[in-house]
C-alpha cells in the first residue's frame, strides 16, 4: 500500500478548518485537533496516549502512538500541530501532521517487520513563543524518553512537507554557495540535519532516496547553524539522540511561511504523497544500532 493524496487532503483540510486558529492563545482549538489526530491513530489501529504539561499557566498535549510497542529500541517519528499566530497554517504543519498519519497508516496496512518500534508523535507548542523553549512538546518528550533511559535510534521530523515549484529559479537558500550545491528549482524535498550526526543523515538520504518518485536532498550543517534546527528534532539533540528534518525547505521556498496566506491551495498532494512514500521506505529500514 502506498500513500493517498485523497488522504493527506482531508486531513489538512480538517487542520486548516479549525477555528479559532490552533494556536497557543486557543486551547479548545488545539484540542479539536489533538482528538482529531488521537482518533486518527486509533482508526490506523495504533494505541496512542496522552503526554501533558503546563505552560505559562495552561495544558498542553502531545498525542503518542505505538507500532510494535513491546519492542525495545524506538524510531521516533513527529510533526507538531500548532500554527504561528492567526493563520491557517496548511504548509506550516498541517501537512507535517497528514504525513505523520499517513504513515501510521502505512504502518498499519503495510506491518513491515523490524527489531525496533515505531512511535508517532504529534507535538504541541512547537511556534514561537514557546520555540526554543523547555514548554515545546518535543523537548517535553524527548527529555521523558532520556529520563525513562529508552534506547532511541533516531529521530525523524516531519515540518513542512507539501510546498513544491516546478519554476526555475523558484528555490533561495541561505548566504554562503549552497547555491551551486543544489538544484534551482523547488521541486525536491529536503533532509535536514547537522554534521555531528551525518551518518544518519547519510543513510536515511540512501534509503529514503532508493525507487524515490521524487528527488531527495540532504545536508548536514554545523552544528551551530540556525537553519539545521528550525523544528521539533532540535530538543532530541540536546538527550545525545541523532535527528534529522524532512522539509521543504521552509521559507527558502514557501514565500507563505506564517502568513495568512499559507492555505490548502498551495499544497502539492501528490508530491506529498511521494515524500511520505519514501520517508516510509527509510522509516522501515533505518536502524542503526
């Protein structure tokens, strides 16, 4: 079974549909979409549970789901559900978390066998202010995973997964001749990471990359470079946990990043849909232990 775009659509449709936005100042909002992403997981056939924390007065959740969960060794796979302010946020993660799904359900249909489990995890307060922060969701859950001592094999974000341009000259990138590394046109998905853990990088760019119906991309930057830990795989590096990020390159390309016009029009299902496929290929195939 591969990925359906019918599929990916109806769940960003969903996310961008909820009102107020899901963003921190809208509990009830982040809500819809934690009980929509919980019952999701639970139609995939995958128990989930709860992770919850206060911040700045509030609760917040993380909602965990579980492929073959008596297994030791853990690959953690994430995207988080909250938008940046009043927008839709179609891009900008509804498409991370209709990939995060996707997968649960490849998982399930497909029940590929290997020595680790799976967890997905769909994080909250990912967006500023709380970026950076110990209140992230995915630093709540990765500091939960170092203190119960579990044997993580690695991480995978996905952030950001549904913008592409077939345009020459559609795709910028930072200062410095990363230019002439890569292609000019935004028609790829990216794997993000930095140098100290390149050999993740590396194998999970070989695997996702192999019978690929979409060109996949790597790079691994210094360690101290902003750009390699602008989501949610960042807090598994501060446990000595390798992580990595799938992504469009963000506002390299997306010119709708945090802005209101981030909308469901503007997403390639079916290139999306060939992302989920190939991440699922290295997702089941990764270890390295």
């Amino acid at each position: 079974m591969k990925a359906n775009k019918e599929r990916l659509l109806a769940n960003v449709s969903f996310l961008t549909n909820i009102r107020p936005y899901r963003n921190y100042k809208n509990p009830d909002s982040l809500e819809k979409a934690a009980s929509y992403i919980n019952e999701e997981f639970r139609k995939a056939g995958l128990p989930a549970v709860e992770q919850k924390w206060i911040a700045k007065g509030k609760e917040y959740k993380n909602i965990i789901a579980f492929y073959e969960p008596t297994k030791l060794k853990r690959l953690i796979i994430g995207a988080h559900y909250d938008v940046a302010g009043n927008q839709k946020g179609a891009d900008d993660n509804a498409s991370g978390v209709a990939g995060l799904l996707e997968t649960a359900r490849l998982l399930s249909e497909n029940r590929p066998v290997t020595d680790y489990g799976i967890d997905l995890v769909a994080y909250c307060l990912e967006e500023p202010p709380f970026f950076g922060t110990e209140s992230m969701g995915s630093f709540v859950h990765a500091e939960s995973l170092f203190r119960k001592m579990t044997p993580v094999i690695g991480m995978v974000c996905f952030e950001m997964i549904g913008c592409f341009s077939d345009k020459p000259d559609s795709q910028d990138f930072p200062p410095g001749d990363l230019k002439s590394c890569y292609p000019g046109t935004g028609n790829f998905i990216m794997i993000a990471g930095i140098e100290k853990y390149k050999g993740f990088n590396d194998r999970f760019h070989i695997l996702m990359s192999m019978d690929s119906k979409i060109d996949v991309q790597v790079i691994s930057l210094p360690d101290n470079n902003g750009y390699a830990g602008l989501s949610d795989h960042r807090n598994y590096w501060t446990f000595g946990y390798k992580a990595l990020m799938i992504n469009d390159t963000c506002f390299f390309r997306n010119k709708n990043y945090h802005k209101k016009s981030d909308t469901i029009d503007k997403i390639d299902f079916g290139k999306m849909a060939e992302v989920v496929n190939s991440a699922f290929n290295a997702i089941t195939k990764v270890c390295l232990l």
